[in-house]
C-alpha cells in the first residue's frame, strides 16, 4: 500500500478523549457490537467483552488510565473519532475539553 499523504497526531488519543467522543456521540464501537476484542499477553487472542472501555476483559476497567492511549479501537472506530474530532474543530473551535494539544 502506498499513500501519497496522512495526517497524525502529535499526542496519542486517550481514554479521556475516546469518553468524550461516546458521551458526545453515543458511537457503538466494532468490539462492543461483536462482543470481543483482541488482548495481547504475550500473544494476541480474542476475549470476551473485551473493549476499549473494559480493555482486558469485563474485569478489568479504566481506572486511573485516562491519560493513558485508547486501546480496542478498530479502524472503523479510529474513522468515526476523526470525523467527530474534525467536527469539534471546525465547529467549536476546540481539541477537546480534555485534551491538551498543540
């Protein structure tokens, strides 16, 4: 594959972000459709309710990592935050309540 341009962040998107773009859009992310997720230790294998919200599994959580990079995103959910984060942009004329980029 070959692009002749991207664009990427300077920052990571983290879960503070990623929680904003579902409370704002209510988006139901491909692991939360398809009820697994993808978990890596130390290879990857699909778990059950794994999703960016439970990243692990259902037990595990978020707590204490919402700086920490979103994880469980496909790129179908990558998609839909950047339309979303255009949006914000153009219309509110901000990155996001939460995040600090330059």
């Amino acid at each position: 594959m070959f692009l002749k341009t991207f664009k990427i962040s300077k920052y990571p998107i983290t879960n503070s972000d990623y929680s904003e773009f579902i409370q704002d859009t209510k988006y139901i992310t491909t692991a939360e459709k398809e009820g697994t997720g993808f978990v890596f230790d130390p290879k990857f294998r699909v778990v059950k309710k794994a999703t960016w919200e439970h990243p692990f599994g259902p037990n595990s959580n978020l707590k204490n990592k919402e700086k920490h990079p979103v994880v469980q995103v496909s790129w179908f959910d990558a998609l839909a935050f950047c339309k979303w984060l255009e949006i914000s942009i153009t219309h509110r004329g901000r990155m996001g309540k939460s995040s600090k980029r330059n």
